[in-house]
C-alpha cells in the first residue's frame, strides 16, 4: 500500500548546528503538507509544497519537492531551542477525492543549548 | 478565534466500559478526521467524515465508533473491544481534499 517514510527518526544537534529530515514517498503526490508537533502539543501545519521542484522558505527553514514529487525536505539552519519538536511530512491518501492525508512516521530533533 | 476544541484533554477508561471523546469545530470545515498517536509514533487514521450524516472507516477503525449528526461535531467512542487505547488522540479538520488540517489540542486516554 501506499507509503510516507521520513528519516531519519530522531536527531540530536547543538544549538547552531543545522538539521535536515527527508520525506519519501511511495507514490506520486500532487502536493506534500509539512506539520511540527511540539512535545506534548498537537501538530501544527507549516507549509504547503504543490509544484515540482518547488523550494519554498520560512525564515530559517526551507522546504523542497524534488522533480519527480516523490520526495521532499526540511532543513533548518542554525537550530535554536525553539526548534524542538517532531516534524511530520504529509500527503494525500490515495487517488479518491477524500481529504485524507498520509503521514510519515516523523523527525524528532532535540536541541542542546 | 476560530478552531477545534477537543475534550476532555485527560479521560481514564475502567475495564469493559466504552468512553466517548468530544470534537467540536467552528472553521466550517467539511471534513473531519479522527487519529490515534502512540509514543514516538506518527498518525493513524480511525475514522473520517466529508460531511454531515456520512462517515467512512481509516486504516485501524476496530474498537471505535463515530457520529456526525452536525457539521461542528464529530465525536469519537472508544468502545471495550478496543483493548489497547491507551494513547494520545487528535481530532483535525479541513476544508477538503489535498488542504492542510487544523488540530484539536488532543485527548490523552489510559486504562485504569
């Protein structure tokens, strides 16, 4: 079946350093939804990924889709404390009309100040 | 503000009896979605609903039950054949296909 895989699963960093998690799908996905989960929080949507190739950036984040939309990325540069948390890539479940989303498994990053 | 509301954020369940976990939503969105997130793990869909009296199963539906007799509503029941639902429950929310979801702050359930 259809399936969302991130790596890797955990990763530790000292403040300052960057940090990268990568999304690979099994399937084609006509977009890719990155969300953050801080600890004991709910997942939060951060970004929206639609074309190929696609680089999108949020202040010290960047996003990528890669050509085939297959795969997708997140790296941060220069982590800070604030940037603890599990980062989750998504996208659409399945060929139907639906609305349902399939997640990977997620990223932890923890922070050493 | 607009948003979801899940409640309550803990909830104990004795052995045999069924609990129900509420989501409420104001963003007027369509489709509703219930998932379960054990430690150190992504999100499992239960169950689904594109819209008011229609719902449809997720990939680990046995053991729960919902309704959608309103488009606020969206209540999620974790009945006694579901023998392991200790974990962290999120409702979301979302105008449609391919659109980001919006999250509830989540239900913790254990078993007593």
């Amino acid at each position: 079946g259809q399936q969302v895989m991130q790596i890797p699963q955990y990763q530790h960093v000292q403040e300052g350093e960057d940090f990268t998690t990568y999304c690979n799908s099994s399937t084609t996905l006509s977009n890719i939804q990155w969300y953050k989960q801080r600890p004991g929080g709910h997942p939060v949507f951060l970004i929206q990924l639609v074309k190929s190739g696609e680089v999108k950036k949020q202040k010290r984040l960047t996003f990528q889709f890669g050509e085939a939309k297959k795969n997708s990325s997140l790296h941060i540069t220069a982590t800070q404390t604030t940037d603890v948390g599990t980062y989750f890539c998504a996208g659409p479940k399945g060929s139907g009309n639906t609305g349902k989303l399939i997640f990977g498994q997620g990223t932890t990053l923890q922070v050493k100040p | 503000d607009g948003g979801i509301t899940q409640s309550p954020k803990y909830l104990f369940r004795k052995e045999g009896q069924n609990v129900t976990l509420s989501c409420e939503q104001n963003l007027n969105h369509d489709a509703m979605y219930w998932y379960r997130q054990d430690p150190g793990q992504g999100l499992r869909l239960i169950y689904y609903s594109q819209i008011v009296n229609d719902f449809q199963k997720g990939d680990i539906a046995e053991g729960y039950s919902v309704s959608r007799e309103k488009k606020e509503s969206f209540p999620l029941t974790v009945t006694s054949a579901q023998k392991n639902p200790t974990a962290f429950y999120l409702c979301a929310s979302n105008v449609g296909w391919g659109q980001p979801q919006h999250f509830g702050d989540g239900t913790r359930l254990s078993i007593l």
